[in-house]
C-alpha cells in the first residue's frame, strides 16, 4: 500500500464483496486516537487501537473468523468480527465505533485495512465473508 494513512493521503479500501469504495485514515490527535473511515458522505470513527487489537485477537484464534458486519442497531451474530467489536471483553470494553449512531459495521471495514496493512487474510465473496490474522 503506497498510501501513508493520513487525512492528505488516506488508505483507499474497497469493501470485502468489492462492492464499495471508501477511504481511511489515522486521526491521532483525536480524543481518542481515530480512525476515521469516509463512505460517500458518511463519516464514521473507530478507535485507533483497533488495528493492533483486531489483529492480535484474530492471531490468537488461528482461525478464520466470519465478519459478521451489522449497523449498530442491529444484534451482531455471536464469533464475528463484528461481535467482537462491540463485546466488553475486548480491549476498550465495548464498542470501537466512536461515533453514536454510526459505531456499527466494524467487520465491514476494518477488515480490508488489516489486509492491506498486511496484517490479515481476507476473503471476498459476495456475501459471508471471513478474515484470519496473520504473523505479523
């Protein structure tokens, strides 16, 4: 990946179906640290560590895990990636989404910045898609 992962020059990332392009970018002066993800006009924010959280959590599974990906009012199917961004148990305590009302679709999108990061396998169906951590 070419891009550095800032607001002048974010990560450009497709969803795992490759049906939809959208950006990322680190935002580490936030209050907490974001990422700051841009889907047409939609502007949602994660926390930053969900990139070294994800990917620790997924490398501890050895598996591959579904991603599970849900809006935030909807109930996210238990042993996904989205699940486990909103579960208590995982590093922040609850959601990684920042922003209210848009904290879902975690396992929509940061999945493919784990993979382009190279961090993480990916796979890319139309539908029920799945990721696996890598080494790294």
């Amino acid at each position: 990946m070419t891009a550095s992962g800032t607001k002048d020059d974010p990560w450009e990332l497709t969803t795992p179906p490759g049906s939809s392009a959208y950006t990322m970018y680190r935002d580490e002066a936030a209050d907490p640290p974001a990422l700051v993800c841009q889907v047409g006009s939609t502007t949602l924010k994660y926390h930053l560590s969900a990139v070294v959280d994800l990917h620790a959590w997924l490398v501890e599974l050895g598996d591959w895990v579904p991603l599970g990906a849900a809006d935030e009012k909807k109930d996210a199917a238990e042993g996904t990636v989205e699940a486990w961004g909103r579960s208590p148990a995982n590093p922040v305590g609850g959601w990684y989404g920042l922003r209210n009302g848009y904290r879902g679709r975690f396992g929509m999108y940061l999945p493919p910045l784990l993979e382009a990061l190279g961090l993480a396998e990916l796979s890319h169906e139309k539908r029920n898609n799945s990721m696996r951590g890598l080494p790294g």
